[in-house]
C-alpha cells in the first residue's frame, strides 16, 4: 500500500508538466519576445519622428501607414524610411556577421571591426573614391566586397595558424591588420583633401544623407549573406563541437567554412559601402544574446539579428538626441557601448587565465 502511495507521490502531474523547467524558459523567451518587439518598434517610431519638423508619434504611424499626399506621409516616406530601413539593415548585418566570425574562429573576442575586415572594405572603398574617381555607392560596392574578402582570408589564416596559442594571438593579429590598413587609407586621404573631406564623415560610421539608392544597391547583397548565415547555423553548431567530431557528424568543413566566408564578405562589406565601418556591433550584441539564450547557434543568430538592428538604431536616435541640433554619427555612439563592453571581456578573460 505503501509503495502504491509513493508511486502516486512520484508521477508527474500536469501542472508539474506545465510549470518546469521548460515552462520557464519558453515564458522568459515570449516574454523577451514581447519586450524585443516593442523596444523596436519604439526605436523606429522615434527614428522616422526626428528630423527638421519633429512628428508626434502619431503621425508618424498615420503618415507610414495610410501613404499619400499629407505631410506627415510625404516627410515619413520620402525622407526619413530609407534611413531608418538601412539602421536595421546594417545593423543585424554586422551582428550576424560576428556571429558567424565567432563560431568560425572559434574565438568569442573575433568582430569585423577589431579583426579588420570593416578597416579592408574601407581601404577598397578609398582606393576606389581617390583612385578611379568612382563616387556611387554601386560603382565602389564591388570594391568594398574584395576588400573585405581579402581581409577575412587574412583573418581565417590568422585563426588557423594562431589556433593552439589561444585567442589572444588573433586579436592582436587583427588588430594589427586593421591598424595597418587603416594607417595606408590615412595616407591616401592625406594627399587628397576633397577625398578626405567626403571620407572624414563616412570614416566613423554614419547613417545621414543615405538615400533610397544607398538602400537598393545594398539590400540584395546583405539579404543573401543573411540567408547564407542563418542557413548555417545547424553547421556551425557542429562546427564548434571541433573539426574531429564535426566530420565524423558528415559536415564537409570546407563547405561550411565557404559558405561563413562568402556571407561574411558580403554582410561586412555592403554594410561597410552603405554606412561605413561600424565596430563594435558585432562584438557587443553576440555576447549579450549568448548570455541571455545560450550557445545555440540557431537561437544566437535569429536574435542577433533583432538586436543587433535595435542597437544600431538606437545608437543612432542617440546620437541624433544628445547633441541637437546637431548630429553624433552613430559610429561613434557604437564606439562608446562597444569599447567598454570588449575592455571587461578581455580583463575578466584575463583573470580567468
């Protein structure tokens, strides 16, 4: 009798079913769900009411929904869209692009920006403006992808070589190789001064004056390299277990490693052509997203991707706030998150070793 009230004591019920552990988890990922979607949808009301004429923030949702001949309409759709459409854009671009570097070095400290890939792409990008005279976006675009190409080869070389001496050998490789790429663009801007004039203002990263011709020419390709990344992340989750087990699981490492390259080529270096090179954003965002979801390379890029446009966006609400009415480029807001949050990771990795 005994035994059969224990058993009974035992046996999962319901409620216990429907309020563990899983239950838990699934409510904090619809409750962050929730608080995502509306910190964006705050952000992007806020970004498409500043400007010249501020909008209240209902007309900002009466100009974008109803699209026709009022103010609020003309202002929405014809000024404000495409700059708030390229912040997401841009934005979970470069945060899914060092997702993807990330699990590919298997380095958490590996970014476009402190690796140099963004610093490649604007090299190319200069070599284009002063060199052949190209100003528009899809005539310099070609050269912002081989740019950065280049510099992510250099990268994944850097990684393979430096692979039994730690991560701290990468970064200071990337550095480096940022630092050198960008001293030969302060040199080809110093002996060009209406190159320097327009390159000084695009160099730390900003979203003013882009048109709806900056936002054609780059949605394909970053739309592609966002396909790519998120159609990879079942393999890069074997890829992180090591190159070992990843074969014997049937992943054709050289496949996976083409397909990470190609899309961090084009995410990198169309986001590089449109808003020039942002850093930081592909560090901050992977590592604040992994603490909150895990590992999982699934879930890491999905929200990446959301969080790493709400973060470009509002650092460039913030920068449009903080000094009106003049303008802080949104790099530079970036800068001021990123830098402290790499600062702590590489102090707390320190003591850890």
């Amino acid at each position: 009798m005994s035994r059969g009230s224990g058993a009974a004591r035992t046996k999962p019920t319901p409620k216990t079913l429907t309020h563990g552990p899983g239950a838990a988890a699934r409510k904090q990922r619809v409750a962050a769900s929730t608080l995502a979607l509306i910190a964006i949808l705050i952000l992007i009301t806020e970004s498409l009411a500043l400007g010249t004429r501020y909008l209240s923030p209902m007309e900002v949702w009466q100009g974008l929904l109803s699209h026709d001949a009022s103010v609020p309409s003309r202002i929405v759709w014809g000024l404000r869209i495409h700059r708030t459409a390229l912040a997401i854009a841009v934005g979970a671009s470069l945060a899914v692009a060092g997702v993807v570097m990330q699990a590919l070095t298997r380095n958490p400290l590996a970014e476009p920006g402190i690796l140099g890939v963004n610093a490649g792409a604007s090299l190319a990008v200069v070599t284009a403006i002063g060199g052949l005279g190209l100003t528009a976006v899809h005539q310099y675009l070609p050269f912002a992808f081989g740019g950065a190409a280049a510099a992510a080869f250099m990268v994944h070389l850097l990684a393979r070589r430096s692979a039994d001496t730690g991560p701290a050998k990468l970064i200071l490789s990337g550095i480096a190789l940022g630092a050198s790429l960008s001293s030969i663009t302060g040199t080809i801007t110093m002996h060009n001064t209406k190159l320097f004039d327009s390159y000084r203002f695009w160099l730390v990263g900003s979203l003013e004056g882009r048109d709806a011709t900056v936002l054609m020419w780059v949605t394909p390709f970053l739309a592609i390299g966002l396909v790519l990344a998120l159609g990879s992340a079942h393999s890069l989750n074997a890829l992180a277990l090591g190159d070992e087990q990843a074969t014997a699981l049937g992943l054709n490492l050289r496949l996976v490693r083409g397909c990470a390259f190609v899309a961090i080529t084009l995410l990198c270096g169309a986001a590089t052509a449109a808003a020039g090179p942002l850093s930081f954003i592909g560090l901050v965002v992977p590592h604040v997203v992994r603490l909150l979801m895990g590992a999982d390379q699934r879930r890491l890029l999905v929200w990446s991707l959301i969080a790493g446009a709400g973060l470009l966006l509002a650092a460039d609400v913030s920068g449009r706030l903080l000094i009106r009415p003049a303008e802080l480029e949104a790099g530079v807001v970036s800068a001021f998150i990123g830098a402290p949050v790499l600062l702590a990771l590489a102090i707390s990795k320190r003591g850890r070793s």
